[in-house]
C-alpha cells in the first residue's frame, strides 16, 4: 500500500506537462480552476492474484487533448531515462517547466526497497516493460538531472517560440491511428511526422482506418483542419474537419500532381495558396487527354493562386492550360513573332481539350 503514492507521483508529472501544454496555447492567462482535477487518474482495474494495476485517465473532454500530449510525453521520458537513450526537449516546456517536470520524474520509484521493483509498460501491455529498481533508478535519475544532456538551468529565459493556429490543409499519410485518444499520426512527404485529434469530429473515425497504412504503401490524404505551426513549421491539428484521399494514375505526371499536392501553404511566401484538390483533378483530367492524343508531354507547374499550369515551350510558340483554383480553365497561346498572345477562359474541359488538339495540329 506504501507504493501508491507512486500513482500519485506518475499522476503529477503528467499534470505539470499538462498544464504546460495549456499555458503554452494560452499565454498569459490563469490556469483554468478545474484543470488539475481534470487531469486525474483512477484504477481501472487490479486483477485477482497479481500486483498489475491498470490506470487510466479520466476523460474530461476540454483538456482531453493536453492530457494526451502530457501523458505521451511522461511514458517516453520515462522510457528514455530507464533505457539510456537520449531526448530532445518537450517542445511545450520551457526551461523552467522542464526542469519541474524532470525533477518530479526523478522521485518516481523513490519508495522502493532492495529486491522490490516497479515494471511500467509505457508502450502498452504487450510490449516490454521498463523496470525501475533502487538500482536502475541511480543511472535514470542521474539521465534526467543531468543539465548538459537533458535540460536547461531553472533560471534561464524562456525561449521565445513562434506559434501559430489557422485553418489549414497539409498531404501526407495516415500512418497511425489511435481510437482511445481519437488520435492520428500524418507522415509528410519529407517524413516528419505530426499527430493529429479529431475528438470533436468522432465520425472521421471511418474516414482515417480508409487511409491507414504505411508511408509507402498508404494512399495520399488530405487533412483539413486548425493547424498549430511552431516556428513556421507543422506542429499539430488540435481539430480536424475534414479527410479527403487523393489518387493520381500511375503515369509519370501522375507523380508530379503528387508532389503539387503535398506542397504545403505558403510553399513559395506568404502569397503562395495551396494547389487545390479541384484544380488537382482539372490538371489530371487534361493530362489523360494529353495521353489519348499522343501530344508531347508538357511542363507542370504549381501557381501561386492554388492552381495548375500545365505547359508547351518551344522557340514556335509557348501554349498552356491553366487550371485555377476554382477549376476553371485558361488557355493561351503565343508565336515567336507574335508581341501578344490569344488568351481565352472556360470551365468546359472539352473546349480546353478542343484547344490543345487544334494547337497540336
């Protein structure tokens, strides 16, 4: 009975990261009353004939997802510390919440005797559990407390981060999936990984098993929702409101419209829009006529507008089809000899067809 108290201890490290969660998203403002009571943990089960307590969290949906980072945050630097592997920083601390939050994971264990210890399985039941004696405890303690290797001195300024939050799409694929949490993982293009919460859109549940897989093998996805970017980089979609697969064929500009797709926002200054998907599936359909009509294959070009240009360069003459954002199509053809080309607007794909045909001929 003694040992409870190392409940409370894994429950407290878990609050302090929580909370730095919190403030961080909101600067310079109080704590919210409810929040430590909101964070708690309760016994699920004991089973009959063992020591195996089986914890979880009480689900308190305003700070669900704050609970989730801070627990996940809590199990992999426990893990790290007991394992000798080493960590970066938890982005939301600063220097001064580190420091509380690796203190208070170094008396974790502190009530254990000689021969007694503690297995925790921070990656589920199944997995091989870290586990925490008197005497693994002095080279774990050691780990976190180390201020070269693990964490700044108390006393320091906090970094100044650069957060954002707006309405935005990114592409990648779903590569993990947790239901419990109502989380997920997406893998970028260039393989960073961002998780992902969908808790206030519960129906996307089906959406997301369509689409998980590996990096690999998994199919493009679109996620749409609020993105947090931290210093201009992806960080987190604390909502998601919508899901959507994007197939190309398997054609070499299907590649291309691929990589126009994962370009993310802003991907050449802050004017650039994102390639939409309706000017992405105007540019595919063009190509596969461009295919049947055996016309040499052009230059594919993201525009800053969100759309597709879709070009012929030659010392003849230049000609294109632009597909916007909005999916309409803008032809335009100009000679070598001529100072002003002829220029045209059509949300008809067979007029766009039409002019490439003539153009080819």
């Amino acid at each position: 009975m003694d040992s409870l108290v190392e409940l409370q201890k894994y429950q407290e490290v878990v609050r302090i990261a929580a909370a730095a969660e919190w403030r961080h998203e909101h600067p310079n403002e109080d704590l919210p009353l409810d929040f430590e009571k909101s964070v708690s943990l309760t016994i699920e089960e004991i089973r009959e004939g063992s020591a195996d307590v089986f914890l979880i969290f009480e689900q308190h949906e305003t700070y669900a997802r704050y609970q989730t980072e801070a627990q996940n945050a809590a199990d992999s630097m426990i893990a790290a510390a007991y394992r000798g592997e080493e960590v970066s920083p938890i982005p939301a601390l600063s220097p001064r919440q580190d420091f509380e939050f690796r203190s208070a994971l170094a008396q974790f264990g502190q009530t254990l005797g000689p021969a007694q210890s503690i297995e925790f399985f921070s990656d589920g039941p199944k997995s091989a559990p870290v586990r925490i004696t008197v005497e693994t405890r002095k080279d774990a303690v050691d780990r976190l407390l180390t201020v070269d290797r693990f964490l700044l001195p108390p006393n320091e300024a906090p970094p100044t981060q650069d957060l954002k939050k707006e309405e935005q799409s990114l592409v990648g694929h779903v590569t993990e999936l947790n239901a419990d949490n109502t989380t997920y993982v997406l893998v970028l293009p260039d393989g960073r990984q961002l998780k992902g919460f969908y808790r206030d859109r519960p129906g996307l549940l089906e959406d997301l098993k369509l689409v998980l897989n590996s990096a690999a093998e998994g199919p493009l996805t679109r996620i749409t929702g609020e993105l947090t970017s931290r210093e201009g980089q992806p960080w987190r979609f604390w909502h998601t409101s919508s899901l959507e697969q994007i197939q190309f064929d398997g054609a070499v500009w299907g590649a291309r419209l691929a990589e126009l797709a994962a370009l993310a926002p802003h991907w050449n200054g802050a004017a650039a829009a994102q390639v939409s998907s309706v000017a992405l599936e105007g540019a595919q359909m063009v190509l596969r006529e461009v295919d049947k009509a055996n016309i040499a294959r052009p230059g594919i070009f993201p525009t800053e507008e969100g759309g597709v240009l879709i070009e012929w360069s030659s010392p003849a003459a230049v000609r294109s089809v632009e597909v916007l954002q909005d999916g309409t199509f803008e032809t335009f053809e100009l000679a070598s000899r001529q100072s002003h080309g002829v220029h045209s607007t059509t949300s008809d794909l067979k007029e766009a067809i039409a002019f490439l045909r003539a153009a080819e001929a």
